[in-house]
C-alpha cells in the first residue's frame, strides 16, 4: 500500500514538473515561432491547452489517448515543429512507424537545424530497415543541424554497415576522425571492418595507430601482433610481443603467440621452451592450453616429435590443474597414442572423479578395460557410467562383454538387447551388437541363433569384420557351410590384407576345405607379424598336410612354449596331428 502511494505521487510530481516545462516552452513558442503569422491568441491559447492534455496521457504511457489532443493542438498551430516532433515521438513509441514518418518530415521541414528531428527519423529507418534512408538522414543531420555528435557519425557508419557498404562506412569513420581526432573504439572498429573485406594491410595501419597513441596497452600491442602474424610479418609481430613481454613479464599468454612464430621459423627448442612457460603457468586458462594441446595431439600418431613434446607437455598441464577433467583426459590421450593404456585409464579415472558427465571419457575407460579383458571392472565402470547415461546404447554393449568375459552370457545377451534397442540411425552400431549377440548366443550352444545374429550384422553393414571373421571361424570350425566360409573371409582378408588374425581365419578355412597349399600362403603372412600360438598351431597343422613335417614341428613348438595345451604336447610328442 505504502508502495503504491509512493509511485502515484512520483508519477504525479513528475506529471506537475513535466507540464511546468511544457508551458514555459510553449509560451516561448508563441514568442518566437508565431511571430508574423497571422494567429489568433485563441488558438495559441488552445493550442497549448490540447498539447499539456496530449502530455498528461503521454507521459503516462496512455499513448493512443494523447494522440488525439496533440493532432488537435497542432491544428490550432500548424506551423508549430515541435507539435509535430511530439505526434511523431507518441507513434514512435505505439511503434506505428509509418504514422510517425509524415509528422518528423513535416517538423523539419520546420525546421532543418534540430538533430533530435534527424534523429528520430533514423531511428524510425532503422525500425523499418529502411537503411538506405537512415544514412541520407544521418548525412543531413551532420551537414544542416546545429549540434551534431561523434555518435552520430557512429550511426551513421552503422546504417551504411547495416547495407553491407564496408567501404562507405570506413569513409565516415575517417570523417568522424579529421573531425574529432582519434577514437580508440572508431579504430577498432575499422580493424575490423578491413579484416571483413579482406584489407588485413589496412587493418594493420590502423593498428599501427593505436600503438603509438597508446604505446603500453596490452590489447593493442597483442592484437598488432596477431594481425601481423596473419599476414606471415613474423619479426615485425615478435618484436611487439617481446617487447609486450619485457613490460609485463608476469604475463605468459603471449608465448603461446612467439611458440607458433618459433614454429614457423623452425625453431623446436624455442618454440617448446616458449609453451612450457605458459602451460606451467596456472594463471592462464585451461581452455588455451587445451588448444595448445590439441594441435600436437592431431599430429601425434604420425610424427613422433608431436607424440613427444606433445605428451611432456600435457604432462605439465596435469601438474599445474592436477584437479581438471580436461587436463587429466588430454594427458590420457596422448598415454594412450603411446600404447601406454594402463597408465592412461588412471588418468580417464581421475578425469571422471572430477567431471563424471564426460561420457567420451567414459567410452575410453570400457575401451581399455574391455582390452584388459577383465569383466569385473567393465561391468562396474559401464554400470557407474550408466547410472549418469542410462540411454546410451554403446555403454550398454560395453556392459554386455563384461558379462561375457565372466560366462554369464544370459546377463551379457540382456545387456545386448537393452543397447540394440537404443540404437538410432546407426546401421554401424546395429551390426555390431549383432555380431556380439551372435558371439554369445554360440558360446551358448545356440548356433542356429548364432547364424542368424552373425547374418544380420554381415546384412546390416557387409563390412563388418567382426561379425566376417568369426561367423566363418566358427563354421569352419564346426566344418559347416564351408563355402559360405570361405566366400566370407576371402572378402574379410580384402578389406584388411596386413591383419594376422584374419589371415589365420581365411587359411584355417581353406584349410578345412583342404586347400592347403593356398592356406599356407595366408598362414605363413599370419605368422610373420603375430606371436599368437594358436596361430602358429594353425601354421604348423598346414605344413603337416604338405609334408613339411620338421617345420610343422617347429611351429608346434612354439605354440607349446607361449601356450602348453595337451594337444600341444601330444602333436609334438607324436610328430603327428
């Protein structure tokens, strides 16, 4: 209630203050506008008496009442400009815009010296996106009216930015500068005006501006360099930089900028020197040592330079935000690039401690865990992850090994089903859910249900390599539908001719087939890259078939080394399969 009170009577002293202007103005008008016109003091009188009603309502936002009165007073005073400025404010503000325009032209018609006139009528432009004729009014206001601003040349630039006349609007900024002198936001702007156009030169000589007004401004001097950069005039932006760096030592940022110059130069040791002195530093962000980061991390599988500098720094980032997610994951990556999974799952781990809702993260500590074949840990890690990402299919899949790894294959199929069901739009994904229900479902004794799985996944997407290889092991094995075998990995040994696992499964079926001269040819490319015993077992098992029996003994042997198995023993012992 009291609040209430308050506002009324602000609104009413406002009323009484704003009508007291009112009169005091019109009562100047009557003096010097009407001077000579043939008017009565009747209507001067009425006149003033309409407009002060049109005010009461407008400023009490009743705009569509005040109308009325000020088309009223303006009658009684025609020639009054300011009546027609008022009726043009009120359609302003009902944002009748088109109502609005015939009032402005006609008060400056009035009166060409008053930039308030110039101004609404740019602003009513603008709301209509009428910019072409926002920037002749603009034009006007600087050439006729008495008080024009620098923020009217601002507009002006605008309207004509507004068209996507760049050129144009950098004219009325360089206006705006012979006229008032240099405005650090105007250069700026035109910096990046050229840059849009693709005038960097221009934008340079602009900035070459800023650095002598103001020699020692930290964001002046960097952007110089960074635009110098851009246009490969290396010494000119180390120089701004090591100069910005001999002023402010304590700020390292910088030497991320130098680091790449080093970098062009070919200068590795300055340049890791320069990134170690901002990753060290924990006041920079995160965010640009990930940045950093990256750039060595996408080349890092290729060049072992990138792979090296890359994981010592990343090292170093963990060290100055050991309690950062990001920082603990790239360092992750790069262990991981490096073959060194165990230590990068310790590091996922702690990324996920900090940020569990990191569910890249997550996939990549099922990934290793799933290498690990360990099935306790992927089952307790995917349902922790599944706990935060209940529907996403592939933690689910990741769940659905873990089982099988421990032979609990009812739980692993359950798990496999649930994730299938979430797949959308990923034949990929689909085939690879059935092509590890059809592992289970053989591991079950289900081998027709296997078939079937292993079919849908090779049908869904035919490149499946999973699904080619140990739908036709597991026929040779059972020395089933060998020519569908055969057809199977033949296309399975295409896709991947270098894969010892698959050149064993494409020789162990044409072995079956007893084709065994072909199959040696794959089992010896098998053998020369892998230390698999049954693949060795595999190769020695041919070479008895071809008569080679000292070899086939050989290759036995190894295989009774890496993995001693009774069978192992008896086809050693015997000299036979």
């Amino acid at each position: 209630m009291i609040k209430n009170f308050y506002k009324r009577s602000f609104i009413i002293l406002t009323l009484i203050l704003s009508l007291s202007v009112v009169h005091t103005s019109y009562a100047q008008w009557g003096k010097n506008k009407n001077k000579g016109k043939d008017k009565t003091e009747k209507n001067l009188v009425e006149a003033e008496k309409f407009f002060i009603e049109g005010m009461k309502f407008f400023i009490l936002d009743e705009h569509d009442k005040a109308i009325p009165y000020f088309e009223k007073a303006l009658k009684k005073d025609p020639d009054n400009d300011e009546i027609a400025y008022q009726i043009a404010r009120t359609y302003f503000k009902m944002e009748s815009f088109d109502y609005a325009i015939p009032f402005l032209l006609q008060a400056i018609e009035k009166n060409k010296v008053n930039s308030y006139y110039y101004r609404l009528l740019a602003s009513l432009y603008y709301e209509m996106n009428r910019y072409a004729d926002a920037s002749e009014t603009y034009e006007e206001l600087i050439n006729l009216a008495e008080d024009a601003l620098e923020a009217d040349y601002v507009e002006w630039a605008n309207s004509y930015i507004a068209q996507r006349k760049i050129k144009e609007a950098i004219k009325i900024y360089d206006k705006m500068e012979s006229q008032y002198g240099l405005n650090e936001s105007v250069v700026r702007q035109k910096q990046m005006l050229y840059i849009e156009i693709n005038n960097l030169d221009a934008a340079i000589k602009e900035g070459e501006k800023l650095l002598v007004a103001f020699p020692t401004v930290a964001e002046y001097m960097l952007s110089q360099a960074e635009m110098l950069m851009e246009r490969n005039k290396n010494d000119k932006a180390k120089k701004i930089i090591e100069d910005f760096l001999s002023q402010n030592p304590e700020n390292t940022e910088p030497y991320l900028m130098l680091s790449e110059i080093y970098r062009r130069e070919g200068n590795r040791e300055a340049q890791t020197n320069a990134l170690e002195k901002v990753l060290k530093d924990p006041k920079v962000q995160l965010d640009a040592k990930i940045s950093v980061l990256l750039t060595y991390y996408q080349e890092a599988e290729a060049n072992n330079y990138s792979r090296n500098i890359g994981t010592m720094l990343a090292r170093q980032v963990v060290d100055s935000h050991p309690e950062e997610a990001a920082a603990q994951a790239i360092y992750g990556d790069f262990l991981m690039i490096e073959g060194k999974n165990k230590v990068a799952k310790h590091h996922y781990l702690k990324a996920v401690d900090y940020n569990p809702d990191n569910f890249g993260i997550w996939e990549r500590i099922l990934q290793i865990t799933i290498e690990e074949r360990n099935g306790d840990s992927a089952i307790f890690y995917s349902e922790e992850a599944l706990s935060i990402f209940p529907n996403q299919a592939s933690i689910w899949f990741y769940n659905g090994i873990g089982y099988m790894l421990l032979e609990e294959y009812d739980e692993a199929l359950s798990s496999l089903l649930q994730g299938k069901r979430l797949v959308v739009n990923n034949d990929m994904m689909i085939s690879q859910f059935e092509a590890q229900i059809g592992d289970v479902q053989y591991r079950k004794g289900n081998y027709t249900k296997a078939y079937a799985a292993y079919e849908e996944a090779i049908n869904t997407y035919p490149d499946n390599a999973h699904a080619l290889n140990n739908y036709s092991y597991h026929l040779a094995m059972r020395n089933e539908k060998l020519n569908l075998a055969e057809e199977m990995s033949a296309r399975l040994v295409r896709l991947h001719p270098d894969n010892a696992t698959y050149l064993d499964t494409h020789g162990w079926v044409l072995f079956m087939r007893k084709k065994y001269k072909e199959a040696e040819k794959y089992l010896a490319r098998a053998v020369s890259n892998t230390q698999n015993p049954a693949i060795f077992e595999h190769y020695g098992d041919v070479l008895f078939k071809l008569n080679d029996t000292e070899r086939a003994l050989e290759y036995w042997r190894k295989a009774l080394d890496l993995n001693p198995t009774p069978e192992l023993e008896q086809k050693v012992a015997e000299g036979k399969l």
